[in-house]
C-alpha cells in the first residue's frame, strides 16, 4: 500500500474509472478515491462507460463521472477500481492501457492481477472498503460525501448485509460511516425505495421471461431491447432485477441475459449480451464466468459474450449442469 501512496502522491493527473454497467460498489469506490485524491489537490477525472444507474445519482459528486474520454495522453496514472480485468472498463481499455502507471484496487477471487500495482483483497467486503483502508493510511479527513460513497458501496455489495461476503469490516466500517453523517434510512430509500412505473411494467416482462433448468436449480432471466423499448426504460433500469430470478425456491444458480444494442433481428441472429450470475453460494459463479473471459465472486459474477440467445442459455445449462 506504501507504494501506491507515494505514486499517487507524485502523480499530477489520475483517472479513476470502473466496470461498465457499474453497481454502487463500483460507483462508491470510484466518488470515494476521487474525493480522497482531491483533497491531496490531484488533479482528477472520473470515467465511466455507462451511464450511471437512476438509484445511485443520489450520491455526492456523481456528476464528475463522465462517460466519454478522447486521449489519455494527459495522464500519468490510472486506478482501475472494481475491476477483474482492465477490459472490464469497456472500449476504453486499450486507451487506458498505455497510460504510463495503472494502479488495480479490487477485491474480487477472480481478478488477475494486471496493472503496475495491485492492492487486491479478495476477503475484503466490497472495493469500498479497500478504498476506505487507503483513505485511513492517507489520513484524509473522511467528511459526509466520502462516508456516504463507501457506505453506500458496502450496503450493496453485501446485499444489505445478507450475502457470504459480510464480514466484521463491513459493520464497523458503516456504523463509522453513520458517526460520519451518513443517514442509513436515505440512502436505502433511494436504492431501494422507488421504482419509476417503466421499470415495473420491465419487471413484469422480466419474470414472464423466466426459465427454470437443470429440475428447478437453474433460473434464467432475459432483457431484450425490444423490452426497453416497450416500457420506455434504459439499461440502468435492469439493475438488481436478477434478484427475482435468484429467490426462487430451490434456485442455486440464476442468471440474467441482457441484449445489449446490436440490431439483432432474430432469436437465431448473433448478438452482444451482458450476462450476470448469481448462486446461493453453493456454487462458483466466478467460475463459470471465467470460462466466459469474466469474473466475479463465488456468488455474484458476470460477463459479456457475442452469441445468439438460444446458444447462451445452452451454454449457461450445461455449465450449471456441471456444477
């Protein structure tokens, strides 16, 4: 961690940027490190490919997020936040990649290790909270908009504390976050609480969409464009929907296809889809993603593939079937 604190000490312009299609880990870690580098009078830009979820612009300073970048030539340093893979960032990663310094912050099993330095701790609860290690080595004042960003991270990276990846930090650290200023009821309200009446009606498609494989262990979900279309909705909308597709009794492993936009016309017709998987924990996810180029967590992983949709849910059951 020392030397990562001094190369950020000694760089003059650093991008941050995490996963596409971020969660509120990803967006969290991502505030927190800029506000943190910000307050050492670092000269900062945050990047996103996607656009940010509706449940998570409630968060401090997330308008600094941009979506686009045209040249990296003016940065000395990159921190690639929540990230198994530096393709994780999307079409950016080959930009990214001659950046003179990448510096890797994850916690997932799964992550390879790229990047001139890596400060990776797969028992760690969230990427927030490594972000929240580095901001007490830095000794940054923690004001309410750093707490708020690795609170928020914490909370839903670990389900609201249900999922296997809760740990003693995870308690300490947000009941810190409170003392900080953070207000546990507002920021469970915008996560949770609201729902916009297009991301209701997408609900419902999503569940007639449902699949059940390998006698009830298998759930598959699916989100076509034709879908967003119909309800008026946007990718960002398709956040936390998998949940439903996990919860079924007697579901280990559920899985949620995303299209993305490629102008398939057909069920037979390749496309690009985004995949996300979750288990009961009773079996890898991160593993199955692997053999797909992704990653994850043991119960919460994903990936992206070029394929037609019958041919991925093929796949999915047969690596299921495995497991």
């Amino acid at each position: 961690m020392n030397r990562i604190i001094n190369q950020l000490l000694s760089s003059n312009h650093v991008l941050l940027a995490s996963h596409t299609n971020p969660d509120g880990d990803a967006v969290g870690s991502t505030i927190a490190m800029g506000l943190l580098l910000g307050a050492t009078e670092k000269k900062i830009t945050l990047y996103n490919e996607s656009s940010i979820p509706a449940v998570y612009r409630f968060l401090p300073h997330v308008e600094m997020i941009e979506n686009s970048i045209n040249t990296v030539d003016d940065f000395d340093t990159a921190i690639i936040l929540d990230c198994t893979s530096l393709q994780r960032i999307g079409t950016a990663a080959s930009m990214v990649n001659d950046i003179p310094v990448i510096i890797n912050i994850d916690h997932h099993i799964s992550n390879s290790c790229f990047g001139n330095f890596q400060l990776i701790d797969t028992s760690a609860s969230s990427t927030a909270e490594i972000v929240y290690r580095l901001i007490k080595k830095m000794d940054v004042a923690i004001d309410k908009a750093i707490a708020t960003s690795i609170y928020t991270g914490i909370l839903t990276d670990t389900g609201s504390f249900r999922f296997s990846n809760t740990n003693q930090a995870a308690f300490a650290i947000c009941r810190e976050m409170v003392e900080r200023g953070v207000d546990p009821s507002g920021v469970a309200r915008h996560v949770y609480g609201r729902y916009s009446l297009g991301r209701i009606k997408l609900l419902n498609l999503a569940l007639d969409s449902i699949e059940i494989f390998h006698n009830g262990k298998l759930s598959i979900m699916t989100i076509t464009q034709e879908m967003l279309n119909k309800t008026g909705t946007r990718a960002e909308d398709i956040d936390g929907l998998i949940n439903y597709a996990r919860r079924i009794e007697d579901v280990k492993i559920a899985a949620l296809i995303h299209e993305k936009q490629n102008g398939r016309h057909n069920l037979k017709d390749s496309g690009r889809y985004h995949v996300s998987l979750r288990s009961d924990g009773s079996v890898d996810v991160a593993a199955m993603a692997a053999s797909f180029g992704g990653g994850g967590h043991i119960s919460a992983a994903g990936f992206d593939v070029q394929s037609c949709l019958t041919d991925i849910k093929s796949d999915i059951a047969n690596l299921a079937e495995k497991n």
